[in-house]
C-alpha cells in the first residue's frame, strides 16, 4: 500500500497533523472520494484512525513509531536522491 504515492503521501501529511478527507483532498488536488479509499485502505491496515467531529472524521496516525519510521524512510530516500549513501 505505501508504494502508492497517493498513500504515501496521506501518510505524510497525516504525520504532521490530523486532516479531514476535504483538507487532504485539497492539498493533493484528488477526488475526495480517491482520498476517502486510500483512507479507508489505511485503516484496514491499521496504520491510520479517526475521530468523529462535528462536520465529518478527522484523520490521524494510530501509532506515533510509524511517525519514526517515515520519517526515516524520507531522510533516507533524500539521501539516495543527493548521492549521500
């Protein structure tokens, strides 16, 4: 599912802070109903929950290590990109 850049990207955006589907829709300039799949693959696999507001869920990352882990993934893949491995 990560090899989805559509995912990976939600992941991303969601480690930073928690977005509804209309926010996450926007920033990437997708369907809301694109984001809401991916979304909902992502609960599946648990890496993601929500909260339920007023006006709709808000999503976040379930577990703060997945937060470690991406967040390494991405200065690794930087460094690949630069030639620094």
């Amino acid at each position: 599912m990560l090899g989805n850049p559509t995912a990976y990207e939600i992941i991303m955006m969601l480690i930073r802070r928690s977005l509804k589907p209309s926010q996450i829709a926007s920033e990437l300039k997708l369907s809301i109903p694109t984001v809401s799949a991916v979304l909902r693959s992502l609960r599946q696999l648990d890496l993601v929950r929500y909260e339920t507001e007023e006006r709709g869920k808000k999503y976040f990352i379930k577990d703060p290590q997945l937060k470690v882990v991406m967040r390494n993934i991405a200065n690794l893949v930087n460094s690949i990109e630069k030639g620094d491995y």
